[in-house]
C-alpha cells in the first residue's frame, strides 16, 4: 500500500494522555509492527475492527462545499486515544492502520477553482485518483476479515467504500445513509455529492437507503430520479419525521434496517444531518447527537453491516476553543458501532 501512511505505536504514545490508575485506548490499541507484513498482521490479528483515515476535502470542494474535511483524522485519532479502556468498550478491539497519503492531490488543489469549467475536469480526476486508493484499502482490509473503520474526508469516499466492499465480497452491496443530502446527484464527473449515484449506476450498490433527507435541499431532479427506482432507492426526510411527526422515529429505523438487512451493508454517516456541527454543509436544523448515535447503534447490531464511514466533519470550520469537541464526537459514534456490533466477532478481555 503505497499511498498508505502507517500510524506507528510511537505515533499512538504523542496521542495518548497517560494518567496513573487510568487504562487509555491509547496504551491499548494495535498498531502494524514495521517489520509485519500488513496482510499476514490483519489476518492473524484478533482485533476485528480497522481505523483509517481520509484526510482530504477535495471532493468537498468539487460539489462547492467549504473546505475543512481533511483535518477530521488528526482530531479523531487524538481523542480515540484517550478514551477509557474498560468492560464497556476496549481499545484492543482496534487496529489503528493509519491514513491515505493525500498530500500532492491536497497541494494540486489548492490551485483550482470549481467555477472554472477548465478547472472542474481536474477536480474530478484528483477525486478518481483517491477513490482508486480507498477502494484497494478498503478492498484489503476486508479481504482479510476485518471491519473497516473509515474517519474524515468528503462524501465522495463512499464510492470507494462501496466499490471496495464489493469487490471483496464478490457482489454489490447495500448501503444506509444519514444525510440531510442524498449524495445522488448527477453523474457530472467524481465529486462529494454523486458518490452513490456512481456506485450504483457501475454495479457496486444495490440497495440504498437516505435517512432524514432535508426536503429544503433536494432538488426536484434528484426526487425524480429516486422515485423511479424506488425498489431499490428508497428514503425518509427529516421533516416528515421531526417537523410534521408523520413518521417515528424508532419504527423508520426498523423500516430502513428491513430495506438493507438482507444483504452486506455500508454504514454512512454525515455529520451535517446533526444540526451546527463544523462541516462543508453545516445547517442549523437536523437530528440531534444522541439521535445519531442511537442510529449507529442500531445498524451495528447486524452480521451484515460491512464498514462505518464518519465523515464531512471539518473541525478547522468551527470555533478555535471547540475544535476537539469533532473528535470526541466522532470517538462517541466509534464506540457506539463497536457496542452494537461486538457481539457478533470474538470478544477480546
């Protein structure tokens, strides 16, 4: 893995706040030895689950979102470290790989602009050059039986997610999303917001559900494209559920688990479907954080669910003194997937 950045054990230590009396994730989660071969280290690894990081907002800017996607990885990473290692949740379940070497395609970008038509072929091609790198990794990492974890970056690394799911899987998968956006737009060229779309439209996706779409920000093409292949597009908005409480919340969860259950799933979560939380697309309206959390749980609890991708946040976006409180957040979403979805892989004391 070439364009892989390896998180070393000494990479962990700068991280991880030691305290006496006190177990940190930190002291407990697997990093691949330099001398391992990464493969063998996977498979013959107990752990199940695999942290990686996208650290790259290109794809962001290419759908004329803001900026700040790339510094997710580093928050997280650093507040993953620091969380209690106890009978509830324990950091040798994890496996820190490490992040993508995005930093000539981040250098390329900042020359660029997505309102230059010249420009926008470049956009697209530097997202395709990234999504090549995730679909290998991911592809890797669960060719080996492990569960990826996937932090930071754009939307627009669900397609390489997916792709990568199937190909390891030998099949098209499903995929569950939470969004205020549906992410299928037009297939105008790779950006943030057609991930989907080109996964389906190539093969790798199924079945896709879009949980709590904002209906101010879904354009009157995008719903006729899903209401003609609803048997296997489907969705809920958020204002059905939340604003006009024509739907419940507990059973549209049900309902989505049903529509993707019966097949390998993709677990999605954008973090602008929570309401001012720094990201491309921050809104002031959306699901709250437990919510959200609740919803990671939820979709955990399945031999099916294939990855967890958390992504869109932007902590560079928000308020100097509050930056980490992304990390934490993206920390408490990890948990909860593991919480849900441990019972189905060896438990590790």
């Amino acid at each position: 893995m070439e364009k892989l950045i390896p998180f070393t054990i000494n990479d962990l230590a700068k991280v991880t706040h030691h305290r006496n009396g006190e177990i940190k994730f930190g002291e407990k989660m697997i990093t691949v030895p330099k001398d391992k071969e990464l493969n063998s280290f996977m498979k013959e690894c107990e752990a199940q689950y695999v942290l990686f990081g996208i650290p790259e907002d290109i794809g962001v800017r290419a759908n004329f979102g803001r900026p700040g996607a790339a510094s997710a990885w580093d928050c997280a990473i650093a507040s993953i470290a620091n969380i209690q290692h106890n009978r509830f949740c324990k950091g040798n379940q994890i496996i820190v790989l490490g992040k993508l070497d995005v930093v000539k395609e981040m250098e390329a970008v900042k020359e660029l602009d997505f309102t230059n038509i010249n420009d926008r072929k470049k956009f697209s091609d530097l997202v395709e050059k990234i999504d090549k790198e995730v679909v290998y990794i991911i592809s890797t990492i669960i060719k080996s039986g492990k569960t990826p974890i996937v932090i930071g970056g754009g939307h627009n690394n669900a397609y390489g997610n997916i792709k990568g799911t199937a190909l390891a899987k030998g099949k098209p998968i499903n995929a569950i999303n939470i969004d205020a956006h549906s992410d299928f737009r037009i297939l105008e060229g790779r950006h943030s917001g057609n991930g989907f779309n080109y996964a389906y439209e190539e093969g790798f996706l199924k079945k896709y559900f879009i949980f709590g779409l904002h209906e101010n920000y879904t354009s009157k093409n995008v719903l006729q494209i899903l209401k003609n292949i609803d048997d296997r597009v489907s969705y809920n908005t958020y204002d059905e559920i939340a604003i006009r409480k024509e739907k419940n919340f507990e059973n549209e969860l049900s309902k989505a688990f049903q529509f993707v259950n019966n097949d390998f799933y993709g677990l999605e979560i954008d973090l602008d479907a929570i309401p001012n939380i720094a990201s491309s697309a921050m809104g002031p309206s959306g699901f709250s954080v437990e919510q959200v959390r609740q919803f990671i749980y939820h979709f955990a609890k399945s031999k099916n669910v294939s990855y967890l991708h958390i992504c869109e946040g932007a902590p560079e976006l928000g308020e100097e003194k509050s930056k980490h409180l992304i990390g934490k957040l993206i920390g408490y979403m990890l948990t909860d997937f593991i919480k849900g979805n441990s019972s189905f892989h060896q438990k590790i004391d």
